[in-house]
C-alpha cells in the first residue's frame, strides 16, 4: 500500500509534464491534482505508520511464536526421543546378561548405564511435557495478540486519518466534486453548440468545397500579418526533374514554419524577415510563388491551391518580411502597406505584358517614394522613428556586418563594420594606460539614424530584446570585451582570435539599461565607401553590471582627449 500510493502520488505531480494537443482549463485541474499528491503523501505517511505498527504488533507475535515457542517444543520432542532410543538400547544389553558366569564388573557398567539413560529420558520427557503445557497457553495468547495489535493499530490509523482530514478536506472535496459538474455542464453546453455548429456549417452550399470556387471575385484579405494552410512544395529531385510534395505550412513570428502529417511539432523552413515573395511560372503547376532570400538567392517554390489563397500568403510573406510582426500595432501597419503588397501579387508571365508595364526604374521609385511616405506614419511612434528606421533587419551573429540585410541596390562594395580586413593586424596593447576585460554575450546588432542621445541604444535593446523573444533565439556568442585607450576588442575566449574591434574614437555613444543593469550597448561610426558614414548600435549582456564597462569606455575616452591635448601642447 506504501509503494502504491508513493507512485500514485508521483503520477498526480507528472500530470502537468504530459503533451497535450489540447490543454483547455488544465491550470485548475494541474492545481487541483497537486493537492490530492498532498493528500496522498500524508495518506501514505499513515499506511507507513500502520505498517510499522502492524510489524511490530501482529507480524513479530506470529513470528516470534513459530520461531521460538513451536521450535523449542519440536527440539525437546527430538531429544525425548533421543533419550528413549539410549533408554532402549541400555535395556537391551541389560537383558542379556548372562544367568551363571556373571561377571560383577559387567553387570555394574551396563546398570549404571541403564540408570544414566533412564535419569537422561526422565529429565527430557519433563521438559517436554512442561513445554507442552506452556504451549497450550501460549497458542492462545500467540492467537490474540496479533488480532489485539493488528485492531489497535487500524484504530490508530483511522483516529489519524480522521484528525488529518477535518473539515477543510470534506470542503475540499465538496469543491473539487462542484468543479466536476461543472466541467459535465460546459461539456454538455460545448457539445450542443458544437453540433449547432455542425449543422450550420453543413447547411452551407457545396461550392464551399469546391476549390477556387471564387476564382471570378476572391475575397482576398491582403493585411494578414500571419497565416497557415496546406501548400505543395517543389523539391528537385535531379538535373530537371522536380517533385511536389503536400505539407502543413505556417507562419510563426518571422519565420516559415512545416509541419509533416503525424508530426509533433513544426520546424523551421525559412526565416522570412527581409526576404522577397512573388507570384511565378512554373511549367505544370498553378498558383505558384517564390520566397527570395535577402542575398537574392532564390529560395523556395509553393503551390497554393487557389488563387485567393495564393495571393494571400503572398500578402502575408510580404508584410512579414518588413517586421510588421515587431511593431505595436501590426494590423494598422499592414494596412498602410497594402499598395506595396499588392506590387508583389502579379506575375508578369508573358512579353506583352512585360511591355505593357510601366518602366522598372519608374515603379522602383515610385514605390521608394510610397514606402518612405506610408512606413513612418505606419510605425505609430514618432520618437521610435526617429531613432531607428522601421523594418532595419537585426544581425543575431557578431561574425557577419550588421549591414549584411541592407539595400542590395548600391553599388559600392560592402564595408565590414568591425574595421577590420583580411590582413589587418591589432596593434599591441601593452603599452596601453588602460587595458580592462569583461565576459559579454553579443545579442544583436542593428542600423541607427542618429547618434545624438542614447535613447537611440534603449530603443536598439528593446528591439533586439523583442525580437530574440518572437524567434526564440536563445544562441548567444560569448567574449571577452577587452577595453583600452585605443578600442574595444571582442575576443574569443578559446581561440584568443580577435573577432571585432572598434576604435574607440568611432564610439559615439554608449549606456546601460535602466533596469537591468546587466544589458549595455554602444553607438559606432563607420565610414562608407560611397563617402558617407554609417550608424550601428550593439547590445551585449554581461556578466558584471554595465555601468561599470560605461566607466571604462568613459576612462578610454578620457585618456584619449588628453593625449589629444598633450601632443597639441607639445607641437606649440
């Protein structure tokens, strides 16, 4: 009963460890099954009580009367008949002495003999009678004191039992017995509107079932921040041959996300943010559209199965990519943005058409000019804008520029934003007035429209912060910041490899979060080849406050400016 109820209480605690597909009001029953665990343990410290009580009792009684009092009576009967066999064997030898030619020396042994066996088998026989005797008392006694023991202690145990459980666990149970008839009248008002529902959804007409059955009018929803349903997808099986396969297809945060039949859980097929969607031509399928990745390298292919549901996940894809999902009100967001959703929606399938569109380089701009005009009012937040564009992509790895995701449109070539070239070497800091270390964990990276405050760094860690959140992003890169009065130095602490390093001039701003004093970012200044200068924000957590790699970046920047003056002096 102990081990029962020890593994019944531990299956009411694993309760809230089972996957349930559909977990509706299990907070309440999770809590509720955690108390009668509880009540089950306290059960079970009574049972083991009474256990010990009944061992010690009833068991060891019966125990201690099979053991001793039964064994001492068959040990004596064995030596009685020991005694009885000698007793015989000296009788017999007595019988036989001779009736003339006694020998007196004989005779005397062999009586002297018969009058030990006799004295051995009269003394066993009375320890053998005595231990019958004591017997027949102390089978009665062996008889009740186990039933004594064994009533006394079920006593005990419902004495404590009843103690245990007052009134508060008769008002326990009567709530938990109200909370089960409760679940039996939603269950019976759930089923009767779920079959009204039934009945009204099969009341509608067939054409419903039909696909694209609204091919000539589609209803078609183009602010869609999130969407899920069955698509085909095109995997290449050789050179030029191609298969489709049909997969559960959904968006979660910005990512697309699979589902196989008869899976568990999704997984992760494309990071949507900052990529391009468009309608496209495929030889033998309909309602096709391509999902381009940020480099512009060409992603996946998807068949919708009409052309409603075809150009709303392309609508969806669109908003998506811009990170409408990230702003505070996505919805409204959307709907400004519809004209440039609808720019990606219709495939150009013929050179006809091609020469009846307007002019690339036209559209290009006018749609630059249209985004720039609906986007800032969109956002909601002028402070925010200010700050930081809405839809700057964020850089999650500290090995690739923040600026990998930005407009793939110029010409000029990329600038690495850490300062540093394939054959560039650091300068030794050895002679450096300050050299300071701290552990961070790099957590995002994101373009900057200004440098002039450092709300610009608190806006930056809300976003990055929001973001790692909605694509649960957990993977951060570990360094050693290693501040002097000449940079900031990224370190790999296995490797000792310098992974980035910032001059410390080019850190225009830097701070720590207001409440969590672990979080600290800076505000870096790069020049561009094109002439101009670029702005990016980092944010990093440490394992010591920030304000105290603040004091230091502050003490590099001191140390810089007298220096500065130092050598001026020294020129005049």
């Amino acid at each position: 009963m102990c081990l029962a109820t020890q593994q019944l209480s531990k299956q009411l605690l694993a309760y809230e460890k089972q996957n349930f597909a559909l977990g509706k009001g299990d907070e309440e029953v999770i809590s509720t099954l955690h108390y009668f665990s509880k009540v089950v343990d306290e059960l079970n410290v009574l049972h083991t009580e009474l256990a010990k009580q009944l061992a010690d009792t009833m068991v060891l009684p019966i125990i201690q009367f099979r053991e001793k009092d039964l064994t001492e009576v068959s040990t004596l009967k064995d030596l009685f008949g020991l005694a009885s066999n000698e007793h015989d064997l000296s009788m017999a030898k007595y019988s036989r002495l001779p009736k003339k030619k006694e020998n007196e020396k004989v005779k005397t042994e062999i009586v002297k003999e018969v009058a030990a066996a006799r004295r051995k088998q009269h003394l066993s026989s009375l320890q053998y009678y005595c231990a019958l005797n004591a017997l027949q008392y102390r089978k009665r006694v062996a008889m009740m004191e186990p039933m004594l023991g064994f009533t006394h202690g079920q006593i005990n145990f419902f004495k404590k039992g009843a103690e245990m459980f007052s009134q508060s666990m008769d008002s326990f149970l009567a709530s938990v017995a109200d909370m089960v008839q409760s679940i039996q009248v939603e269950l019976e008002a759930e089923a009767e509107k779920m079959q009204a529902s039934q009945q009204e959804l099969l009341s509608l007409e067939e054409a419903v079932y039909t696909p694209d059955f609204d091919v000539a009018a589609p209803q078609i929803n183009r602010n869609l921040i999130q969407k899920a349903g069955y698509l085909n997808l095109r995997n290449k099986t050789g050179l030029v041959t191609t298969t489709w396969e049909r997969l559960y297809f959904f968006t979660q945060g910005g990512n697309l996300m699979c589902q196989p039949r008869g899976a568990v859980a999704g997984g992760l097929i494309q990071d949507l943010d900052n990529c391009s969607v468009m309608a496209v031509d495929c030889e033998d399928r309909r309602y096709c559209f391509q999902i381009t990745t940020p480099n512009g390298k060409a992603g996946i292919i998807l068949q919708a199965e009409s052309r409603k549901e075809n150009e709303e996940w392309i609508c969806a894809i669109n908003n998506i990519s811009r990170q409408i999902y990230l702003t505070d009100n996505p919805e409204a967001v959307a709907i400004k943005l519809n004209q440039t959703a609808l720019q990606a929606v219709t495939p150009i399938t013929s050179f006809a058409k091609k020469q009846e569109s307007p002019c690339p380089s036209q559209n290009m701009k006018n749609s630059e000019v249209e985004n720039d005009k609906i986007v800032p009012k969109a956002a909601g937040i002028p402070e925010a804008e200010q700050l930081i564009a809405p839809g700057t992509p964020i850089q999650f790895d500290i090995v690739l520029p923040a600026t990998e995701f930005l407009d793939q449109n110029r010409g000029s070539r990329r600038i690495n934003p850490f300062g540093e070239t394939e054959d560039e070497t650091f300068p030794e800091t050895e002679d450096s007035l300050l050299q300071q270390m701290f552990i961070v964990r790099f957590l995002g990276s994101m373009a900057v429209k200004t440098d002039n405050t450092t709300e610009v760094i608190y806006e930056a860690m809300r976003q990055v912060l929001a973001a790692r959140a909605i694509h649960n992003i957990f993977r951060m890169t570990e360094s050693h910041l290693m501040v002097t009065s000449q940079a900031l130095r990224l370190i790999d602490p296995q490797t000792q490899v310098t992974r980035a390093n910032f001059e410390l001039t080019s850190v225009t701003q830097f701070a720590a979060h207001q409440e969590n004093k672990r979080l600290v970012g800076f505000v870096v200044r790069m020049p561009e080849s094109t002439g101009g200068e670029s702005l990016s924000t980092y944010v990093f957590e440490s394992n010591s406050e920030g304000e105290k790699i603040c004091y230091a970046i502050n003490l590099g920047k001191e140390i810089i400016e007298v220096q500065k003056a130092h050598h001026l002096a020294s020129e005049c």
